[in-house]
C-alpha cells in the first residue's frame, strides 16, 4: 500500500470512530436523564473499572494497557459531561501535578477551579461550589500530606476514588541548549529531586538555582526569561508554551503522588477490588492495649490493613491521639461490616472506593 492509501484508510476508520462515539454520548444523554429523575451519582468510578477491564482483557495489541486507560478515560470525561456538567476544584496554581491528576481523571471538558490550598478545596466540596476536589495524600518518596489527613478528620467530605500518577519533571527552556542557561526555577522539592540531573548537566556552568512557591510558577517565569529554565511538570511548559529541552529529568523514575478525589455524601458501589479510608477516635489512648486490641479485631477478621497514621488531638492537654487507617475490601463486605460495628462508636467512615494500582 502506499502512503496516500494508508491514509485514506485511517481517515475512513476516524470517519468510523466519530458515528460511534456520538452513538454512545446519544446513549448516555439517555443514562443521565434517568439519573436526573432519579437523583442518582454521575461518577461511578466502579462501573468505569468494569469497562476498563473488559478492554483489556479484549485487547490482542497493538495498544497497550495504559493507552486503552487514557482513551477511554477521556471518553468516560466527556460522557459524565453530557450526563452532568461538573466542576472540579483542584489544589492549585494551574499546571501543578494535582492538576494533571484533575484532568487525567476529568479530562479537559469539565470546568476547573484552581485554589491555594488544600482546605479551599475541602470546603468547595463541602459546601457544593465544586462537585469534586483533587488533592494530594501521599508521595511515595516524601510521605503523607498530613494537612490533607487532619482535614479528612475534621470535615464532613467523602473519599470517592484514588488515583496515582507518575511524578515526571522536565527541563523547559527557550534557550536552545544547557549551556545557555543562567538561572533555574523551581520549586525546593524539585530541586532535590533532579539533583543528579543538575550536577551532570551544569557541573561547568552552574546556573543560579531560584526557589519559587510551586513549578507552575517557575514555567511562567522562565518564559518570560530567555537566558532561564525552568524544572517543572510537562503541563505547565504547555500552559506556558515553553518548549521542553529534556524529560523526565527527576533522579528517581519511580516517584509517585496518591490523590484522593473529595465528594460530598458520596457512596460508591462495590468493584471487588476495593479500599476503604476510615478514621479511629479510640477512647484512653494512652492506656496500654486500647490500640492493639482495636487492630486485633481486624486481623480475627482477615482484613489488611494498608496504612495507619496516628494524628494528635489539636488542642488537648494530653497526649491522646486518633487515627488514619486504610484497608482493603469494601464497607459492606460481612466481615469489614462486623467489625465497623463492634466499633460504630470509634469509627468515622470517610469512603470504599476502587483501588487504583
């Protein structure tokens, strides 16, 4: 065949795509006038993991599996948006890694709020400015974002889903190579996060290193600042129309961010391979065994814990202490269900959702 045939081929295919699609957004109107009447959630993270996993246990190649997820993905956005135009508030500025995870799970039709800090975003969710809310709960080289976890504690939100993404940096400047570059800016983390990449790079040059609040911010800098760059995330340099020199220039390929998706009085069905995000206020904290026999009743009950953080009580005298716990399973399977009621007294029930691998 040739080119221009291939061609042709391609386009007759898209020509395809494009009925289909807007077959099934036809069907989907159809699905959110039943929710509608009905009241019923629009995002059902559970149903959209069942598709995903019919796909790819269809899938013979040559699209692999995180190809599959990104498209459908979209195609799940631009459903829900038909259903029900959303509003997601995310941790901000624009072009942060919470906004990639905002738009990776919402894609690029729904309508964004951008906030300045982790409780803004809580309390969009809270009182309905936002549908949604993007923030951040763990890195898996920093640790856990305790500020997220008090806030879990302290207000009246629901965890609807997780999701993880890769933590990748890029090296965007206009300058046309390394040795042009006088100055850098970033954010700290990311400084000791490309350290190797800068020492190998600059070991001549050695550019001045700039600290600014968030990478986003560096992006908008550096393109205003020819003789800069600016070590930031690939969405921000796009933002900004900042042409990236290097990718993935982070020292460690295998950083990862967990974000939890805030909703409002939101209950997922079960997926059958789900998490569950709790919080326990244990009475006498400070006597010996009050935590042990606690965690006891979920071993008896052949449930894993996957995570437990102690937070203080803000406030008190004493040194007493609640606490973050996940698990596996889902809050209505019988044996998670026996045991949240041994402790309905304890326990405050912050949302199962679908694990995200």
């Amino acid at each position: 065949m040739t080119l221009e045939e291939i061609r042709k081929d391609i386009d007759s295919i898209d020509d395809q795509l494009l009925v289909l699609l807007n077959q099934r957004m036809q069907l989907v109107h159809k699905v959110g006038e039943i929710k509608r009447s009905t009241k019923a959630l629009i995002y059902r993270p559970e149903r959209e993991k069942q598709i995903l996993d019919r796909m790819n246990s269809q899938n013979d190649g040559p699209l692999n599996k995180q190809a599959i997820e990104a498209i459908f993905l979209e195609i799940f956005a631009a459903a829900r948006n038909i259903e029900l135009p959303e509003r997601v508030a995310f941790l901000g500025p624009e072009g942060s890694f919470t906004h990639q995870a905002a738009e990776s799970r919402f894609g690029a039709m729904s309508e964004y709020m951008t906030l300045p800090t982790i409780k803004s975003v809580f309390e969009a969710v809270d009182t309905g400015r936002a549908k949604f809310g993007v923030i951040p709960i763990e890195n898996n080289q920093e640790g856990i974002v305790y500020e997220t976890v008090d806030l879990l504690n302290e207000m009246n939100v629901n965890v609807a889903a997780e999701l993880k993404i890769p933590v990748h940096f890029a090296l965007a400047t206009e300058a046309e190579n390394p040795s042009k570059i006088k100055r850098i800016y970033s954010k700290d983390i990311a400084f000791r996060q490309c350290r190797g990449f800068l020492n190998k790079y600059f070991e001549q040059t050695h550019p001045e290193e700039i600290q600014v609040e968030s990478t986003s911010k560096a992006a908008k800098l550096a393109a205003e600042d020819p003789e800069s760059a600016a070590i930031c995330s690939e969405i921000a340099a796009k933002l900004f129309s900042l042409p990236i020199l290097f990718n993935n220039i982070e020292d460690n390929g295998q950083n990862r961010t967990r974000f939890y998706i805030l909703a409002k009085e939101f209950v997922n069905g079960k997926s059958g391979n789900d998490k569950t995000t709790i919080i326990a206020r244990l009475p006498d904290t400070d006597k010996p065994g009050i935590l042990a026999g606690f965690l006891q009743d979920f071993k008896k009950a052949g449930i894993n814990l996957t995570k437990i953080e102690s937070r203080p009580y803000k406030g008190s005298e004493d040194f007493n202490f609640w606490f973050f716990i996940e698990l596996e399973g889902f809050f209505k399977d019988e044996n998670v269900e026996k045991v949240f009621k041994k402790h309905k007294n304890t326990i405050k029930w912050l949302g199962s959702y679908v694990k995200n691998a």
